[in-house]
C-alpha cells in the first residue's frame, strides 16, 4: 500500500510519538493546509491497525 499524507502522519505522530488524533489533526491543518476530521483519522488509523497485524 502506497502511504499517503493522512498515513504517514498518523504513524509517525500518533504511534511513534504519542500524539492524540487532535493533534495530528492540528498538524495537518496548520503545515500542510489539509483539515481533517476526528471520524476520518480513527477510521484510517483503524485500518493502519490492521494491516499491521495482517504484515506481523
């Protein structure tokens, strides 16, 4: 799977970091001008959940 902006944000602020979802979304918003909701993120972070378990 190609990783996208929303992704690479995800695992790299909320999972390697600790970041809540509010934050990744800040990030978003204010470096890349991306706004995002809450349901969005718990969605995709959801599915980056699962294909993880599926590689390991």
């Amino acid at each position: 799977m190609v990783k996208d902006l929303i992704t690479e944000a995800l695992q790299t602020l909320h999972l390697q970091h600790g970041k809540d979802l509010k934050e990744v979304a800040q990030y978003l918003k204010m470096k890349y001008r991306v706004e995002v909701g809450l349901l969005v993120l718990q969605s995709r972070l959801k599915k980056v959940l699962l294909e993880e378990k599926a590689v390991a």
